[in-house]
C-alpha cells in the first residue's frame, strides 16, 4: 500500500521541473539579449563615431564639400556590412538603407553641418578667393588666421568677434558635423518598444523611432585644412548650417529636457547645474562664471580645478547629448 501511494504522488509531480525551469529561463533568457543589444549598440556607436571622423577628415581638406563628406561617410561604413567583397557590402548597405528609409520616410542617417555657420560667411567671406568649382560661392580664407584676427580688432571687432555670426575667424575655419543614425536593433520587440518612445521625439529621431529604429547621435568639431566654402545643399543627407536641424534646440537660457524611459526615476533637470550647449550654438562659456549659489560642501571639501562646479548632492546626473553614454542609454541630455 504504502508503495502504490508513493508512484500516484510522484505522478502528481511529473514536469513540474519543467514548468520550474521556464519560470527562471524567461528573466535569464531576456537578460542576455538586452545584453547582447547593448553590447551591439555601443559596437555601431564606435563604428559610426569612426565613420563621422573620416567624413570630417574628407570634409576639411576639400572645402567642406558636402559631396565628399556624404561619400566618406558611407565609405567608412561598409564594416557594418561585411561580405566577401567591397561590392557586395555596399549592396548590402544600399539594401539596408533602403529599408529603412521605406520604413520610416526618412534618409538612414543625417549629418548636419553646424559649423561654419551661414552668419559667418557673411563676417569672414573674402570676395578675392578662388575655389576650384566654387565660383559665386562665399569662401572664407584659411591661410593666416592670426594676421585676420588681429585686423578685424583693429577694425574695432571686439575680441575679433564677427558682428553677426559672434564668431572668432578661428572658430569660422572650423568644420563642425552632427550625425543621426538609424539603428537596427538586433533582438525581437525591440523596435516595438522603440515605437512607443517616438512621441517623446521630434525631427529625425522621431522619425527614426516610428519605425522601430534606434536614433544614434554623434557629433565632431575638427580645424578645416582648406577654405570653407558656402555650398548649396540640395540633399536630405548632408544638411547646411542654415537649414532646419534635426530637432529643434531649447530657446537660449532654457533647461534642457530629458528624454528615454528611465526619465521619470532621474532627478529634474532645474535641479542641476548649466550645462553647455552644442558646438556650434555660439561661443564657449568662460571658465570663471558669477559666484555659485550651490550651499556650503562638506567639512573637508575636495579640491577642484577652477571652473568646475560640484555635481548636487543626490543626484544620478544625466550625460550631456555628445557623450560618449549617448546613443547607448536610454535616458540623455537633448539640446
């Protein structure tokens, strides 16, 4: 008797392993994709990171010509898209591409030049200067940056300071890019999640979030080795400084807002100091800004260079839109 009622129980108990197993596999299982996708996010970060400093090195040497910069770009690319030969990894791209733009109605990635901006030509312009397939186009002069700095204070510039664009002839020879690029997450309902966040959004990331694409953004400053030249920009990849961005910036004096799902649990952002806005907006903040109204630190405070301002107490922070975090986390300073 006492043999038979151990074989019924032990029946009773058959595949609940099983049933065990499932209920711990799920949380494992999704774990190790979410760490896969990250994993491959900052991979395509470091990969279009390197493709933005070839198209800027392209677009310093030849006059910022956005002909050049759209071609290196793509050029620098092709390791997302591996083949057995340079042909068919540009297939393979052009066919990722396409897909995307079908998907979203928009180009697969954007870069914007936001530096040198349109008030500068109009400061800087040397009428004089000739540039190879750039004629009637206004081109600022690279060569002797110092000599023109110092007349245009002669002139009464105060600190050599365009009227119009408040720029220096140093920072008008700088050649400065802002990339948007859509990202295609690897793991299952990834994109679905991603097509909620795209209310949150505006311009190409909100584009790029309707289809179920990540928006990586990235964004490069670089001296210019040749004159900058004026172009026309007639398309949708490579944008000129005096057409609409890609969003639109907070008003100066603004805070900026943060945007991701970790938003709600991250701390205001009035909350925090000042934080400085994109290339190309204006001038650098100085260094030396009026006195702190931050209250008194600890007993012993911790040197600091000068400048800085100590982060809030209790306080995450947030990573500026250039960081390096961006792109990859999900919760970053927009501007």
């Amino acid at each position: 008797m006492p043999i038979h009622s151990c074989r019924f129980a032990s029946g009773r108990q058959r595949g609940s392993s099983a049933v065990e197993f499932t209920l711990a596999a799920i949380p494992i299982l999704l774990a190790g994709l979410g760490a896969i996708e990250l994993g491959r996010w900052f991979f395509v970060k470091q990969a279009i990171s390197l493709a933005l400093l070839e198209a800027a090195r392209a677009g310093i040497v030849d006059h910022a010509r956005p002909a050049s910069i759209e071609a290196a770009f793509e050029h620098a690319l092709l390791p997302l898209f591996p083949s057995p030969s340079a042909h068919g990894a540009r297939q393979h791209m052009q066919q990722a591409f396409e897909r995307r733009q079908a998907a979203t109605g928009a180009p697969p990635w954007q870069i914007k030049v936001i530096a040198p901006q349109a008030t500068a030509f109009l400061d800087f312009a040397s009428p004089g200067l000739k540039v190879a397939g750039a004629d009637g186009l206004a081109a600022i002069d690279n060569n002797y940056q110092a000599e023109q700095h110092l007349r245009h204070q002669q002139q009464g510039w105060a600190s050599g300071l365009g009227p119009l664009s408040g720029a220096t002839i140093f920072e008008a020879n700088e050649l400065a890019l802002h990339l948007s690029y859509m990202h295609e997450p690897l793991v299952p309902g990834m994109g679905a999640l991603l097509r909620l966040l795209s209310p949150g959004s505006t311009g190409h990331a909100r584009q790029a979030l309707a289809g179920g694409y990540l928006p990586l953004r990235q964004t490069l400053r670089l001296a210019m080795q040749s004159h900058p030249v004026a172009w026309p920009h007639s398309g949708a990849k490579v944008l000129g400084a005096s057409e609409p961005a890609f969003e639109a910036g907070p008003p100066p004096g603004t805070t900026l807002a943060c945007r991701g799902i970790w938003c709600e649990r991250a701390r205001p952002v009035s909350s925090g100091p000042h934080m400085p806005a994109m290339p190309g907006s204006g001038t650098l903040p100085p260094a030396s800004g009026p006195p702190s109204t931050t209250p008194p630190a600890a007993e012993h405070p911790v040197d600091m260079p000068p400048g800085a301002q100590p982060p809030p107490p209790d306080s995450p922070g947030l990573p500026p839109a250039d960081d390096v975090a961006c792109g990859t986390v999900l919760c970053c300073v927009t501007g």
